[in-house]
C-alpha cells in the first residue's frame, strides 16, 4: 500500500472507525457511520469489512471485534483493495 493510502486508513481509523467501536461497546444497537460501511462478510463468519474509498484507489480493511482481558479489540486481518476479498 503507498504510503498516503496507509496514512487516509489511519486517519479513519482514528477519526471514524475507533470512536464507532467504543461506541458499539457500550451498545451493540449502535450503527455504524454510513461513510464507512460496515457489514459481515458473508464468506467468513465474525468478520467484518469497512469501505472507506469506492474511487480511485478503492480501499477496504476487513476485521474482527476480539474481547482481551475484558475490553473490546479490533484484530486487523487485510487492508487492501477489492481484492483482499479472496481470502478475508
């Protein structure tokens, strides 16, 4: 991944992704931002995907939520294009 595409992931994990799981730990009936779409992946169970560039370059993370020592985690499987699809 080039170095600016790693940055914009960062910044939305920051900004969006993080404050939506802390906010989806205290009530699970929390939507997610609409901007990051987030949904199951229908071909592996318990994993999630977020979109947060349909253009050009499109950028995709696909991620668990773990519970360690009581606190919900985030374990990061794939940040990529479309294609981290074949193996999420």
């Amino acid at each position: 991944m080039k170095r600016e595409h790693a940055e914009a992931c960062k910044k939305v994990v920051r900004d969006k992704f993080a404050p939506a799981c802390q906010a989806w730990d205290k009530d699970p009936a929390t939507p997610w931002p609409a901007s990051l779409r987030v949904k199951s992946v229908r071909s592996a169970p318990g994993v999630l995907e977020m979109t947060w560039s349909i253009s050009s370059p499109d950028r995709r993370a696909t991620c668990e939520l773990i519970t360690v020592d009581g606190e919900v985690r985030c374990r990061w499987r794939r940040v990529g294009d479309h294609d981290l699809f074949k193996r999420p």
